[in-house]
C-alpha cells in the first residue's frame, strides 16, 4: 500500500507543480549586469555566439540567476527582444543579452491593445495540462449523453470553495461538462490535506474517496 501512494504521488506531481507554476510570479531585476549596461563592449567576450542569441540568454540568465528555471527562449514580437519563458511567467531580453525587460508586453492595433503575454502563457499552461496522462487526474465525466466541454481544476479537499464547486457535479455533469481533477494540496506535502488528498488518489474508487473528503469526512 505504501509503495502504492508514492507511486500515485510521483505521478501526480507535475500535475501539483504545474499549479505551482501557474500561481507564482516571478522577482526579477531591471537589467542583467550594471557593468555590462555600461560598457558595450563586454559582450565581445561572450563565450556565447552572438549568432544564436537564444543560447547567449540563456547563459547570461544562468549565470546572473543560477538555478532559474528557463523554458523556453524565442524570438518575441518585439524586434531584437527575445521572450524567455521562467517559473512564474515571461521575461523579455536583448538579442545581445545585456538588457531585461520584466513584465507585460502588449501589442497595439487599430483600436486596442493585445495582451501578448497572456496569449504566449496561456498556450504554454495548456500544452502543460494536456501532457499529463489522464489516469493521473480523478474525472467526472457526463453519465449520459456527449460530452461538450472540459474544465481541469487544481483542488484542495479543504478548500472552500473547492467544496463549493464539488456540491455543483451534478449540475456540471448535467449540462454536458466533464470535470478533471488534478491534486493540489496548498499545505504542501506532509500536511494534514495532502495526507487526505493522497488517500482519494490511492483509493480503489476515486470518484467516491473525493466526494466523501470534501464533505468532510474522514477516510483510513
């Protein structure tokens, strides 16, 4: 049984990680190096080819930032900037690595403004979801008739209006709206809801173990 959790733990994690990633944002500084700013020609000695600006970012990150999680580096709609996707969103550099942008950027149209960075992050967080295996998440899907819609929510057995939600399945269901669970236990690991929430994921019905958790019952 033991051996049983940690594996549907392992699995789960990313799913737990993702939420993480979701939520968190991101302290960055305005520039990567004071004395670079100032001298042009420091980057000269780059080890880095200027030819390939995404592996000069990179190294210029990690090394002003050791240990920052980079996703991705890409060329972004702005020109000479690249989009640098980290934990926590999206960080704008120089081709030549030697200035930072932090925060949004927004493209101008006609007659509005586009949230470039919601766009980029919201392709990012779905590729995320859709990577992790089905059988890793605990589902509500319609009884009877096609399925319309799905919704992948982060729960916490303790949460409110996590809760809140679980009392509407029915209704959900109803409608057509099949409802994927993945874990998220606020606490973190070792708490009293991550204990709770590990055993509606080991359980033999999952579905069951869920709904009685988030009516506040107490399983073994």
């Amino acid at each position: 049984m033991i051996a049983h959790r940690k594996e549907v733990m392992r699995r789960w994690s990313l799913g737990w990680a993702l939420g993480g990633w979701l939520c968190l944002t991101l302290a960055v500084p305005a520039a990567l190096a004071d004395d670079e700013t100032a001298d042009p020609s420091a980057e000269r000695g780059a080890t880095a080819s200027s030819a390939d600006p995404a592996a000069l970012i990179r190294a210029r990150l990690n090394a002003v930032r050791p240990g920052l999680e980079i996703y991705a580096v890409e060329p972004s709609p702005m020109p000479g900037m690249y989009a640098v996707d980290v934990a926590g969103g999206v960080l704008y550099v120089s081709e030549d690595a030697r200035f930072l942008l932090p925060g949004k950027l927004y493209g101008l149209t006609d007659t509005d403004l586009v949230d470039l960075d919601s766009e980029r992050l919201a392709a990012r967080r779905k590729a995320l979801i859709d990577a992790v295996p089905l059988e890793d998440m605990i589902v509500f899907a319609p009884a009877d008739g096609p399925t319309k819609a799905v919704i992948n929510v982060f729960t916490d057995v303790d949460c409110g209006f996590c809760r809140k939600l679980h009392q509407e399945m029915p209704e959900l269901n109803a409608r057509g709206i099949e409802v994927r669970y993945l874990a998220y236990p606020r606490a973190g690991i070792g708490s009293p809801s991550y204990e709770k929430i590990v055993t509606a994921w080991c359980s033999d019905d999952r579905q069951a173990a869920l709904t009685a958790l988030k009516s506040g019952a107490n399983l073994p």
